[in-house]
C-alpha cells in the first residue's frame, strides 16, 4: 500500500468563511500601513557557549537574554525585584564583535496600541516556533531570505485582507515573518520560542501592557517572601 505525507504549509492559511462571505469567530486586522516606525523588529542572535552537550549557541533575539524576575510581575508591576542587569561581548559567526545583555526583557504597550512585530531568522539550521500569551496575532506576511521596508515586492505581499489569526507561528530558517496585534487584554504577556532550549536560555521578553490599569493587589495577598 501506498502512503504518502502532506506537509502542511500553515502559511498558506485562512480564516473559514460562509458561504455568504461571513468569517466564523476571527476579525480582520486594522489596515494600518506597515512601516519601520512602528515595527518592533526581532531578529535572532546565537551566542556561542561553551560546556553544554546538546547546544554550542544560546538563540535570543535583538542580543537580549531574558531572565526571569526575582519576584513576580504583577505583585511589583516590572518595578522591582527584576534580575541583576548583566552585559556580555561575544563574537558572532562572522567574527564580528557583539554586545549583549541579561536581564527582565520588558517592553511597554499601551491599550488600543496596534503592534507590529517582524520576527527575522538569518540561520541556516534553527526553526523558532514563536508564540505568544494573552493574545492572538494576524500572520501578516512571511517570505524566505531577509524582510526590508525598501522592498517593494516584499511589501505587496502584506495580506490586510484575510490573514490567519494564531497565537503561534513557525519561523524558519533563512526567512522572516510579520504579524499584527491590538492590545487589549491589560497584563504581563511572554513572548518566546517555543523550543524550549531557546525558551530557558532567554528567547523571551515580557509585553507590559497597560500597566496604569492593572488592579491594586489586596492589602492581604498571600506572598511567599518576609514583608
């Protein structure tokens, strides 16, 4: 008997819709022209390490290894109790030296605000299925080789019309992909791989999204540490 494997390509998705053209459960994303401005750019970088049998690189992205806070988030509201802020220098695979920097990855976004990210993957090996809490994003766009706002073609291809709505998306090697969110969901939202070597070596950072209006803890909130 024959059998074959049909691999499914997810960026070739869409949103079901009716036969009356209705969309079940999903919205479109607002049409707000992409640009450079207001796109936050995430592309990965490789630390070289030495020591550790299953990885010779720790994967971050923007050279920002994201620790986890001492306490937690929503007791402090990202103002203190954060991880010691430690910088670190490297030399890339192109023998170039970097700066990097381990910390609490925090990055604000206000209520309304229409975020874009570009997720960029120059590796040739590494596949980053990359995910999000709190929110699902529209996969806007996705392409092979590197995303610049000059492209013409690259921007054309930006769907603001049927794009599929997730809350992970699979990054490949050698390609980048953009995807789109509204913040509406007040919190403290990870963003990470999900490769969970990556995850536990820092390919995060924390969304903190609407702060002013997170409620105030009770004044008796069980903590876990000496007032």
């Amino acid at each position: 008997e024959n059998s074959s494997i049909v691999v499914l390509d997810e960026h070739s998705l869409r949103p079901f819709q009716f036969p009356n053209q209705q969309y079940y459960d999903y919205s479109l994303p607002p049409k707000d022209p992409i640009s450079l401005s207001r796109t936050l750019e995430l592309p990965v970088t490789s630390t070289p390490i030495n020591g550790l049998w299953f990885t010779k690189y720790l994967e971050s992205w923007r050279d920002r290894q994201f620790m986890m806070p001492v306490l937690p988030i929503p007791y402090t509201k990202g103002k203190t109790g954060l991880a010691p802020e430690m910088e670190y220098t490297y030399t890339d695979a192109n023998n170039n030296p970097r700066k990097g920097i381990s910390r609490t990855e925090m990055i604000t976004i206000k209520s309304g605000q229409v975020v874009d990210m570009l997720w960029q993957n120059d590796g040739q090996i590494s596949v980053h299925p990359n995910h999000i809490h709190g929110h699902s994003f529209w996969v806007m766009g996705q392409g092979r080789g590197r995303f610049s706002f000059e492209n013409s073609t690259q921007l054309s291809s930006i769907n603001y019309n049927s794009p599929i709505l997730r809350d992970s998306v699979i990054v490949s090697a050698d390609s980048w992909v953009f995807v789109r969110f509204v913040a509406d969901n007040p919190g403290a939202w990870m963003v990470h791989c999900h490769n969970e070597a990556h995850n536990a070596f820092g390919m995060g950072f924390l969304f903190m999204e609407s702060v002013e209006d997170w409620p105030e803890l009770p004044a008796d909130f069980p903590v876990c540490w000496p007032s």
